[in-house]
C-alpha cells in the first residue's frame, strides 16, 4: 500500500509502497477514504511531541470502511464506514479508565503518534476505539470531526455553560465547535492571528458575535474563553478578557511556554484548564450531536501525495476550514 511516513529527522514525509497491515485479535482493518491534517500532526512532524514510533504514518482524523475483520469482533461488518480517532488505545483498568477518565489513562497509545494513521490507504485499528459514522457527510466532510469536532467539543463542555465564549485561533476546531456553541444560544467572540481579514471573515460568516485580533480586548468581558491556537502568550491575555469566576481552556496538545503574568488577573476566582486527548464517550455524544445542528465543515481537499503541502499550508495558516487529504 502507498503510505507517507516520517523517519523523525526534521525532513519531510516519505511516500513509500509498505505491505498491508494484518488486524490482530480484537482489531479492524480499514480501506482509508479520507484523513483529515490536523495541528497534532504537525506537532508530530516538527519534533514537537516526545517519542513518537518511528517511522510513524500520521493521521487522525480517518474515515473509511471496514475492510478485514480481526479475530473476536461482532459489532463491525465488512463494508462498514467507520472514523478512527486519536485516541487508539487504553488498558481498561487503572484509576482514570475506571472513574471516567480514560483519556488520562497512563498507558493509552495514539493514532498517527504512537500507531501508525491515516496517512495511507489502509490503517489497522483496535475495534473499541472506532466508531459509526452516519449522516449525511461525505467521508470527508466527516473527517474533521474525529479531532477538530471531538477535542473542540471537549473543550466547550469544559467553559462552563458560557453565553460569551471567546475562541482564540479560528481554525480547523473553531470553526466547527463555533456552530455548536451558535445552536446553543452562546456569543462567539473569534480572536484570530493579528492582520488574518479573512479569518475573521470566516468567523463572521459562521456567526461570531465580534472579531479581531488576537491581541485585541473584546468588546465585552467573555464569560469564557477556549484556546485552540498553540501560543502560551494568549493564556493571560484571555484572563484579561474573561469575568470573575471566568475559564480559560487550553485545548490544544502543545503549546509555547506560557510567560510570567501578575496574579491579579487570574485572582476572583479566575481558572485556566487543559484539555487532554478525548473519551469514547465525547465521540459518541458528538457525533449523535454533529447531524442535529448541522455542523458542516469546510474542507480544503489534497491527495495523499499531497500531504507535506497540506502540513505546509496549515502551518503558515493559509487554510481557510480544515485540511483532508484524499485516497482514490
């Protein structure tokens, strides 16, 4: 099969021809339609997160049909769509698996990091971590919502019921968990990259209340904020510009060092969260949730051979919406 690979050493994605991979007990073999190009994945190809397998194909964000069926599984069949997401492994056991929390489990492997992704005609991948995709979305319209949606989707449970939610980074994540928070009567206040027009035209078109730049106050204190942009400095700016007793969620799984601020802005009672990988649970909540509002993602389409363009562009931010590349 074709697969674009990463060997680790600052270069760029391999195209390489690889044999198939066999599912194992317990694990499902799928025919990769679409991969959505998520920041992770760049966080992945610049070195930025810790041991990674190499050579890794990365990806995430993979929806396809199923293809082989591994010894043990009964709730698949051959033929049928599935997403597979970043979240690719747990043990089962331990304290955060059996309290809820599996997403902070300690031996929990991840899709285009610690298992090979999407980045290839066919990914194997073990069957409790996939999920139906149904609706109407093309497979990929549907990719981003296995990262973008699910991980924005986390990180708006996280702003406590907030009516004037600020989003900083209006990306790929933004732009989806925009039209959820927009179908739940919230205020979108879009902070986008300083002199970036057409992303806050973006913003405006899908129903932000304000935009401006990201060095910019709002108009109004917010209520909450969600940082999906991978800039710590934006950390005290946002509890500059939510209220007493306001949130700020870092969603994202990197960020620059977030400098030295003065107490004052994050006293009354002022908190900062993380978000950390997602649960089985976020992904069937959101993606019950996704036909119903309708959430539509706007997509730029690449091939696979295509794939170190796509992480080109979404790193210099030239995308408008997400990345997906495709496999014909």
């Amino acid at each position: 099969m074709k697969a674009m690979r990463y060997y680790g050493d600052g270069g760029e994605l391999r195209l390489e021809e690889i044999p198939v991979p066999q599912p194992g007990p317990g694990q499902i073999r799928v025919e990769i339609r679409a991969c959505g190009v998520c920041r992770t994945d760049l966080h992945v190809v610049d070195d930025e997160l810790a041991n990674p397998k190499l050579p890794i194909i990365p990806g995430h964000e993979i929806v396809g049909v199923v293809d082989d069926l591994g010894e043990g599984i009964d709730h698949f069949e051959l033929g049928q769509r599935v997403g597979i997401p970043w979240l690719g492994y747990t043990c089962g056991h331990c304290t955060y698996c059996t309290s809820e929390r599996e997403n902070l489990c300690d031996q929990a492997s991840f899709t285009g990091y610690r298992i090979d992704g999407g980045y290839a005609e066919y990914a194997v991948a073990d069957a409790r971590y996939c999920f139906p995709i149904g609706g109407d979305y093309s497979d990929v319209e549907a990719a981003p919502l296995l990262c973008a949606g699910l991980i924005g989707y986390r990180a708006l449970r996280m702003a406590d019921g907030a009516e004037r939610l600020g989003i900083y980074g209006f990306g790929a994540a933004a732009h989806i968990v925009a039209q959820v928070a927009r179908s739940q009567g919230r205020q979108i206040y879009a902070f986008t990259r300083p002199g970036d027009a057409e992303a806050r035209a973006f913003a405006r078109d899908l129903g932000a209340r304000w935009a401006g730049d990201s060095d910019e106050k709002p108009p109004e204190e917010l209520d909450a904020a969600i940082i999906f942009a991978p800039v710590g400095s934006l950390v005290p700016a946002a509890l500059e510009a939510v209220v007493k007793g306001g949130t700020v969620v870092c969603a994202g799984i990197h960020m620059s060092d977030i400098p030295a601020f003065p107490y004052r802005i994050l006293w009354e009672e002022r908190s900062i969260r993380s978000v950390a990988n997602l649960t089985r649970r976020d992904a069937e909540e959101f993606l019950a949730l996704a036909p119903t509002v309708p959430v539509r993602t706007e997509t730029v389409r690449f091939s696979l051979e295509q794939a170190n363009e796509a992480l080109r562009r979404l790193r210099s931010g030239e995308l408008r919406g997400a990345a997906v590349l495709t496999v014909e």
